[in-house]
C-alpha cells in the first residue's frame, strides 16, 4: 500500500479529505471500487481531488477526445397513463396540451430542424393507453425507409415493457419485432433510481428497477446496445445513487450491451415535486466524476447538455466525461419540467464548447464511429 500511496502522489494527486487517499490508491492500481467507495465519494466535497481522479481515468481511455453527434429528438406522443411525481412531459389523453403525433406528421418532424443532416433520431414518448404497438412499428419502419442512413434509437425500457405487456408479448418478442421495423438501439431513460423506497415516491407507476434490468437484459441479448442513466437530484440519498451504479456495472459485466452512462439532473419545476431545490453545479460534477470512476467497465460517461447547462457539461469534459451529446434540435421532456437550457444547438456551437474545454472534437455516430462531413453529406468511418 506505500508504493500505492507513493505513486498517487508521484502523479500529483492532493486531497485534504482522508477517506479519498485510499480510493485514489485503487484508482492508480486499476482496482475496482466498491459500495462503501461509491458512497465516500458521494460524501466528500472535495470535488477538485473527485475530478481530478476522474479526468486520470478519462484521458487514459479517451486521451484528449471528446465526442459529439448531429441528433434529433422526436417525442410522438406526451399521452401517458402513468403518474409519475417526477414528470411535467406527460399528460392524460384528454388533459389541455396532450398530443399525438400521426405518423405523416413524425416523419415530417424528424425532417424538419436544422439544414444539418442528422446521424441519429432520438425517440421517446409516453405511454400512450391506445396507440396500437403497430403505431411503433410503422413509426420506426417510415422513419429507416424514408431516413435509411439515420441511426434509430427509440423507446425506453419502460416503453418496452409496456408495449408488451399491452401487446401480450414477452419483452424479447417486442424487441425482436422493433428491430425487424429498424430499431437499431435503445435510449437510457427511465431507470431513474432504482431503489424501490424512492420509486414508491418519484415513478410508482412504472417498471420496478429489477424489471428495468431484465428489460435491457433482453436487449443486450438480442443485440441491441443501449445506453444508462440515473437520475438525481430529489429524494435519493447516497447510498441509493451507489447502489443505482453498482447494479448497472454488475449487468455491463454479463452483457457488455451499454455503450453510455448518463447522468441526469432532476428539474423540479413543473412537478408534484416542485418544492425541492435543483441540483448544484458541484452535484452535476460530481454525478460525472463518480460514474467515470465506478464504471470501470463503461467506454463513455456523458455530460447530457440539455440537462446539465451547456457551462456546466463544458466543464464536466476535465471531471470524467468524454461526450457532451448533440445538436437535439427540440427536446420536450426537461423543458416542461422548466430547463432553461437551449431547445438545441448548432454543430458549431458543440464544437466551440469542446474546443473551449482544450478537448479536441470528434462527431461520431450513435455507435461511436467518427464521422467526416462535407458541406452537402458525411461519411461514417467502420
């Protein structure tokens, strides 16, 4: 343990908080952390020893590169039968501001927006009680036929489970069927905190957290990559934000089928929980900085701009992360629930915000493939 101790200092590691020596010690050593490690560093304020551990870890898997893509955010429907504290997006079918998209006016959407040409379509809704599962599966057929070279990744593990169960359908059959229609990967959303004592408060209307895993279990299985989230910011506590990771990294050791780690903020406004604070900026780093850490076995922690501000997301590229997300172009979610961050912005914009941070920016697609653009197409490098 000297020579572990020697060689965090030997790179210049500095902390006055005692509890973060010997996680540091495990950082340099390449050894995993464990609950008790997860739930340190949740505790600590030393955000600038976190991050700067973080960052280690970061340009040994990423060097200077920090990645980006040109994406569109679709959401078809805000009709959900669910009631979650957390939402300001959903509404019920008959409530003043629902809406639905018919599949003519979706495909005209995704080709709305910026004059760039987007890689991916990022597709998320409620959970609608009457559109057929039929509805998705012309939705993402319409979409791959008249947008073959864009990347679909579509519906959440909630969405899934319940498009199933309303199909009478396993989850397997469900997802086998979207991938026929297109579906090349899926989002994220929905895992929120997994601790059943915060769903029961935040989402009780939804999947429970052993579900949300099996859900992407069944994905990973049949091939489809996805990516994680957690959100935070509410009622969660420490030790369920470390519990949260853990029980992500244990599946990312069976499956290897995530390809990003997201943390989001919690946005009150809007919400049955409207009452509590919105997250520091030293909580949006370090949800950063402790997911690049305990995630040994993710490639790619995301600062999620839209969520986060892109001032905060810039800086969170020297705490951890490597991805700042895309252009969205029109995001509903955070929005209802009173982001003030832009509805979208340009490819430029992403990149001077890389640029800015001293990372140097790579577009790439949903898969991680660098992209190379000219001023009328691009090209995905395999």
């Amino acid at each position: 343990m000297d020579t572990a101790i020697s060689t965090a200092h030997r790179h210049g590691f500095q902390t006055d908080d005692p509890r973060l020596q010997p996680i540091a010690d495990k950082v340099f050593a390449r050894e995993r952390l464990n609950f008790e490690d997860a739930v340190s560093l949740y505790r600590s304020a030393d955000i600038l020893a976190i991050g700067w551990l973080a960052n280690q870890v970061r340009e040994r898997l990423h060097g200077n590169v920090a990645y980006f893509n040109v994406n569109r955010h679709i959401n078809p429907t805000n009709v959900c039968v669910a009631a979650c504290r957390l939402c300001a997006f959903g509404r019920k079918k008959d409530a003043p501001g629902a809406y639905t998209m018919a599949l003519e006016e979706a495909y005209q959407t995704a080709a709305s927006g910026y004059s760039e040409a987007v890689t991916e379509f990022h597709i998320v809704g409620g959970l609608h009680p009457d559109l057929p599962f039929q509805y998705y599966l012309d939705l993402i057929a319409g979409l791959k036929e008249r947008f073959p070279q864009v990347h679909i990744k579509a519906l959440t593990m909630v969405e899934i489970a319940f498009l199933a169960r309303r199909g009478k359908l396993t989850i397997e059959e469900t997802l086998r069927q979207l991938k026929g229609a297109g579906l090349d990967s899926l989002p994220g959303g929905g895992a929120e905190i997994f601790n059943e004592r915060v769903r029961r408060v935040i989402c009780d209307h939804k999947i429970d957290g052993d579900q949300w895993l099996e859900t992407a279990r069944t994905a990973h299985k049949i091939g489809l990559k996805s990516n994680a989230t957690m959100l935070y910011g509410h009622i969660e506590n420490e030790e369920d934000r470390a519990d949260h990771l853990l029980r992500l990294r244990n599946l990312q050791d069976e499956t290897h089928g995530f390809q990003t780690y997201i943390p989001l903020a919690f946005h009150p406004a809007n919400t049955p929980l409207q009452h509590l604070f919105t997250t520091t900026g030293m909580l949006d780093l370090k949800q950063i900085a402790i997911g690049r850490l305990v995630l040994d076995n993710f490639s790619h922690i995301k600062a999620y701009w839209q969520m986060m501000s892109p001032k905060i997301a810039q800086i969170a590229l020297r705490f951890g992360a490597d991805d700042i997300d895309g252009t969205v172009i029109e995001e509903k979610i955070y929005h209802d629930a009173g982001a003030t961050t832009p509805q979208g912005l340009r490819r430029r914009e992403l990149v001077r915000l890389i640029t800015e941070a001293g990372r140097e920016p790579v577009e790439r697609d949903t898969m991680y493939r660098p992209v190379t653009r000219t001023e009328t197409s691009f090209t995905i490098s395999v």
